[in-house]
C-alpha cells in the first residue's frame, strides 16, 4: 500500500451514524494529520495527532494512531450532511531535517452522508 | 481574514502554452508551499518558498517548472510548454512560521483552494 492510504475508498451512511475512516502508512512518521475536501475545494486541516500520542479528540472527531502497526483511524460521530466530503490522511516524515511541510498524502475516503 | 488566495481558480490551456498560477498566503504568513493533486489521487509536495527564496524544490518537475514569491506580490507558479499530463489541481498553502515539526509547532498548513488547470 502506499504511504498515507485510507479505506475505504467510499463510505456511504446515514445522518446520525458515526463514520470511521482508516489510514495506513509504511515509513515512520512524525505525525499524521487528517484533513477534508469538500468538493472542488481546497483542504481543511482538521486534527493532528503526534507520534507519540494514540489518541486525540476535537468536538465529533476521534482519532487514533498505533505507531506499531503504522494505521490511524479517524471518526465522525453523529454524523451530518454537511460532513460529506473527501477526507484525507497526511504524514509528516520522521528524521526530515525540519521537512515536515512534505507532507504525504493518500488517495482519501470519499464519505456521503445520506439525509 | 482572509484565508490563502489562489486565482485563477480555473485554466484552460493548450499544448504548449503557458500556464501561471498565483497564490497570495494567508496575512503574516511568509512560508509558501505548493501541492499538485492529479486526478483520483492525494496531494504531492511540489515546491516550498519564502520570501525570494526557493528552499525546497524537491518534488517539482525540473523541465517546464519553476516557482518564484517575490518581495512584493503573490508566489507564482509557472508550468512552460503545458502537456495533458500536467492537467490538475494545484494548491498552495501557507504557515507563519517554517513547519518543523517540533513540539512548538503544530505543523499545521493552511491551504487555498486550488487552481484547477486543464490542457486540451
């Protein structure tokens, strides 16, 4: 799999349910970022969670890393319509001489939330 | 506050023209970062300035690139000789201070909206 890769690709679910959005990464990182695209938009930082943190939480947003098998997970409680959207992990690289602007990015969940 | 400004947000160009992209960053912001995303994939790391200053240009294409953000004025990216592969989204993203990574610095990049180019 290529580094920062989610899945699934698609996740279709109804107002009210949560979402849960998976993210895996092969070298080590520094951090792991998730972020949202609305469609034809630019991207929204959402939570960042470091490498030495396994779990953060900011308002509906719960996200986990577990540095040991390199996957993070991000989830949507209670979801709305309005959090339709692509979401998107990114990785900062460990040991980048202050490089963490080259962040990583997957191919991102493409979550709809049905009315 | 407003947020990092791309225009145009669409482009249509032909093969073999030129294509330049501006992006004015966020107020107090001096770092500038460019992201290609090509269709169905994530984002790529392409260029990051600072002010008259190339400091990475690691993930840019060295033919028929460059990138440049002057003293005065926005960061401009400029794609020479456009081919149907160079058909994107480019986005540019901006942080006030250089993104380390550290434990005082969130790491975190402010992005614009993209610049969607089409090469016909």
């Amino acid at each position: 799999s290529q580094q920062g890769e989610e899945d699934p690709q698609a996740l279709s679910i109804q107002e009210g349910e949560n979402a849960t959005m998976n993210c895996s990464y092969k070298t080590s990182i520094n951090n792991l970022q998730w972020y949202r695209q609305n469609s034809g938009r630019g991207l929204v930082h959402l939570i960042l969670i470091r490498s030495n943190e396994r779990e953060k939480h900011s308002g509906r947003l719960r996200v986990t890393l577990d540095t040991s098998k390199k996957s993070s997970s991000l989830l949507i409680t209670a979801s709305r319509a309005a959090d339709t959207a692509s979401y998107f992990c990114a990785t900062g690289p460990l040991n980048s001489g202050g490089s963490n602007y080259k962040l990583t990015f997957g191919k991102g969940t493409l979550l709809t939330v049905n009315p | 506050n407003a947020g990092v400004m791309q225009n145009p947000r669409h482009l249509v160009r032909r093969r073999g023209q030129e294509a330049r992209l501006r992006c004015s960053p966020m107020k107090g912001h001096s770092h500038v970062y460019w992201y290609r995303q090509l269709p169905e994939e994530g984002l790529k790391f392409m260029v990051y300035l600072q002010k008259e200053n190339i400091i990475d240009e690691s993930g840019m294409p060295k033919e028929r690139f460059s990138a440049e953000f002057p003293k005065e004025g926005p960061s401009i990216l400029r794609i020479q000789q456009v081919v149907r592969g160079d058909s994107a989204a480019y986005f540019c993203a901006s942080s006030r201070r250089a993104v380390a990574g550290t434990a005082t610095n969130t790491g975190e990049l402010f992005f614009g909206e993209g610049s969607r180019l089409t090469v016909l």
